[in-house]
C-alpha cells in the first residue's frame, strides 16, 4: 500500500501496539481529543475532507478499526473477534496509549456502533459522542421489514456463516466494494468518492483476511451486538453523554419511527438532524457534517 496518496497532510503517523493487536491512526491538533471511527466498507480514509477542519479545535485521531486498512486482523470464528464491546476497548486502548484519558468520539455507520458500546461500557472515558447515519443495533433489528431488508440487505447476507460470503465477495472485491459504496449514496455512483480515497478502499478491502474481517463484524452485530444492547436496554441502561444523530436524508440511519425518537430512547441527552447526502456524509457532504461536528463538540 505504500504507493497510496497521502490525503492527511501535515498529520502524524501512528503504529499503536496495543494487547490486541496493532492499530493505525493518524493524528494533528492541540485540543480536546476527538477520535474519529469509521465505517464499512472504508478505512480512517473515510474523514479526509473534515479531519484538518476539526483539528483546528481539537486533537484529532483517525485510526483503522480491526479488520480493516492498516490494522491487525485478529482471529475470529463467530464474531467473538469483532463484537462491539471488543473494538471499543481497542478504541480506549489507542486513545490511553496516545495520552487521553477522556475523549470525544465521532463514528460513522460501524464506527458509530463502536462509539455507541464505548458509551455505554465505559461512560467516565466519554466527553460526547456524534454518530453518523445510524440507529442503535438492536433497533435496526427490530425495525427490519421487507423495505428495511432489501435496502440493508448486507446486514443478513455478511452474518452468514462463514465461508458463504467470504466465498462469494472474494473473488469480485473490488466489485462488490464499488456497488456497495455507490448504492449507499444520494446520486447512486461513486462521484462523491476522491479516487484517491478509492484506491485506500480498494487496497483495504481486497484481502481474504480483510473480507473474512468485516463478515465477523457483521456477524457480530447479528448475534453478540444485538444481545448486549438488549441486555442494556432490560437494565435501563442509557447513554449518559450528550449525543449528536446526524444523518442523510436519502441515507440508511433511519428507522420506522423519527430517528431522533429513537435515539432519545438510548440516550435521553440526545440532539440530532437530518442533512443532504445519503449514507456517507463526511464525503457527500463534508462542509455541512464538519460544521455540525465543530458545533457540537466546542459547545
């Protein structure tokens, strides 16, 4: 990957050894610590457009998730490897080794629901929490009808068990890598996307290890996400951090009721609107997510 354009210019370089494995991240700023999670099927790639407005208030990390870019791929078998509450400590052990104790996060689609169990798991390492263009796991589930499963269809076909999707996607990656990005946008093309940001995708996707990564997240979200959010919500557990819902309005963070009803049912500080774009927002929209972001974590 080492002939991939540098899009974070002027930003250090990291290569975090954690209990877990190694991590990736990218960093610039002087302030608060903000941590930037991204989501499937991209890469810390994913806040090019929005990381260097954000690090003129805060200190800004942007690192890869297990599984994908430049980070370790842990072994996993039945999404044991990649359930949320297991990124989450990868996330406080990334933010610890680079001096912060407490931080803001900001996660979109799969980096959210890291932000989400984070938040919920480990409320005193939490400042705020923003997420992008999704609902909470279990909610997604429960609100899965005809519609929501022929747009999320992902959701069932990676939770499969293995190798029937690893099987399937393997030997058309970048195929499938493309339909997926295209579909989930506003203009259902790749125009949104910097072909330079692309190529990050493309290089971080188009691995056996990789593939077979990102189908344990998923399996995870069908199994072992879910039944720890259900757990949280028969204990009354909330989110104690103020919250920001962002999402497109032509995206797939909605649910069957208003989005931000819903998110007022996990986290009653919750604040959140609808913006143009569909479902990748740092990149359909970046001037318009940056300014929430900045709004919310500076107040």
């Amino acid at each position: 990957m080492n002939d991939l354009a540098d899009l974070f210019p002027g930003f250090e370089t990291h290569w975090i050894d954690t209990g877990q494995g190694r991590f990736f991240a990218r960093a610039k700023g002087d302030g608060p610590p903000l941590l930037l999670l991204h989501g499937y099927p991209q890469t810390h790639v994913e806040w090019h457009r929005i990381a260097p407005a954000l690090a003129e208030r805060f200190r800004v990390v942007a690192m890869d998730l297990r599984g994908y870019g430049w980070s370790s791929v842990p072994p996993s078998a039945k999404g044991e490897g990649y359930a949320k509450r297991v990124m989450a400590r990868d996330a406080i052990d990334v933010m610890q080794k680079l001096g912060a104790l407490r931080f803001h996060v900001a996660g979109h689609d799969r980096g959210g629901r890291v932000g989400c169990r984070l938040a919920l798991d480990a409320p005193e390492r939490l400042l705020k929490l923003a997420v992008i263009d999704i609902i909470p796991t279990l909610e997604r589930w429960e609100a899965m009808d005809s519609a929501g499963a022929m747009a999320a269809y992902h959701w069932t076909f990676l939770a499969q068990p293995e190798p029937l999707p690893e099987t399937l996607i393997g030997p058309n990656a970048v195929y499938y890598l493309n339909h997926t990005l295209a579909s989930w946008t506003a203009s259902k093309n790749l125009a949104a996307f910097d072909p330079r940001a692309l190529a990050h995708y493309r290089a971080g996707f188009n691995e056996p290890n990789r593939i077979h990564a990102a189908c344990e997240d998923y399996r995870a979200g069908a199994a072992i996400d879910r039944d720890d959010d259900a757990a949280d919500r028969a204990a009354g557990r909330k989110i104690a951090a103020p919250l920001l819902a962002l999402w497109g309005g032509r995206g797939l963070g909605g649910g069957g009721a208003s989005t931000l009803d819903i998110w007022r049912r996990w986290a009653p500080k919750a604040e959140g609107r609808e913006l143009r774009g569909g479902h990748f927002l740092p990149e359909e929209n970046p001037d318009e997510t940056a300014a929430a972001l900045l709004a919310f974590f500076a107040d």
